[in-house]
C-alpha cells in the first residue's frame, strides 16, 4: 500500500510538472511569436478624377475627367455602375444628394463595363452638376470608386471583383449671380 502511495504521489508531481513546461512553453510562444501586418495588395490598375477647374460659379456645369490606368499584365475590365455606387460627393463634409438624372442613371440593372488593354488608358468626362445637386455655394470633395469585373468564370460567381478607390478631390461652387433687369 504505502508503494502505490508513493509512487501515486510522485506520479502526480509529475503530472504537476510536466503540465507546468508545457504551459510555460505554450505562453512562451505566444509572446515570441508576433504576427507581422499583412501587406496590402498593390493593384496595378489605377483611378484617378480631375475636376476642370477648382471654382466654379454658381449654375456653372462642374466638368470631371475620370481616368481608368492599367498597368497589369492582362487586360482590366472596370465596372459602370452608375453614380449612386461610383461617386461620393459632400459639401462641407455631408454627402450631396443626386439630381433626378442622377437618380435615373443610378436605377436598374445597367451594369455596362469598359476594358482596358494592357498599358493604357481610359478617359471619360462626366458633367458632375447634372448628377449631383451643386446648387449650394460651398466648398465639396469628391472621389469615385470603380470595381473590377471578376475573372473568375465558375458557375455562381461575383461579377464585381476587387476595388479601386481614387483621391479626393477639391472645388468650390460661388454663389450665382443672378442680376434682375432695371426698368
């Protein structure tokens, strides 16, 4: 009896250590092994808006020029969503409403997209007035989103693909000047 005893005593001494390494090796390895961040993958398709001027008058159409780059090794196909998916647009920090043609444009399923080949680019202007309400006198930002159509061709899959955000860009809309005829 008092041999299982001890050998009962030493047996959970050992227990006791041998659970003790593993839980000081165990947070050891917690503390060693530190996960670096995850790089951010670099498209090498870009966006980029230009307004035509940085003041505009008041009524006076705000032109964009939006400018699809791709720098991959295969054609890129952007996505035309419409304005409502594609723009954000604030004034003094809160989002614009659209016009009612931006809100027809917006509607529905016309999902159209454009390809670019490899190594060029593609330009489009866009009256930014007509879409948004700029009728306020202020200063506004605006940037544009576009998405890549997915290349995956399995059955079920996302047409929108990855992304691409451009910077935002400045201008301002004067008061308009709307003089009355004198008699």
């Amino acid at each position: 009896m008092k041999i299982n005893r001890k050998i009962g005593r030493y047996g959970v001494g050992v227990c006791f250590c041998l659970g003790a390494l593993t839980n000081a090796a165990h947070a050891q390895t917690k503390t060693t092994r530190k996960t670096a961040p995850l790089p951010v993958p670099l498209r090498l398709e870009s966006l980029e808006v230009r307004a035509s001027k940085v003041a505009y008058g008041g009524g006076e159409p705000v032109l964009l020029t939006v400018s699809l780059l791709n720098k991959a090794a295969k054609p890129a196909a952007f996505l035309m969503l419409g304005p409502k998916v594609e723009f954000i647009v604030k004034r003094e920090g809160k989002r614009v409403v659209l016009t009612y043609k931006g809100k027809t444009d917006s509607e529905g399923d016309k999902i159209s997209y454009r390809s670019v080949p490899v190594g060029d680019k593609f330009e489009y202007p866009i009256v930014l007035s007509r879409l948004f309400d700029l009728s306020r006198a202020g200063n506004y930002t605006v940037s544009c989103t576009k998405y890549l159509k997915n290349d995956n061709r399995e059955p079920g899959a996302d047409l929108v693909g990855p992304r691409i955000v451009s910077q935002n860009v400045k201008f301002s809309v004067a008061e308009a000047d709307f003089e009355t005829p004198k008699p």
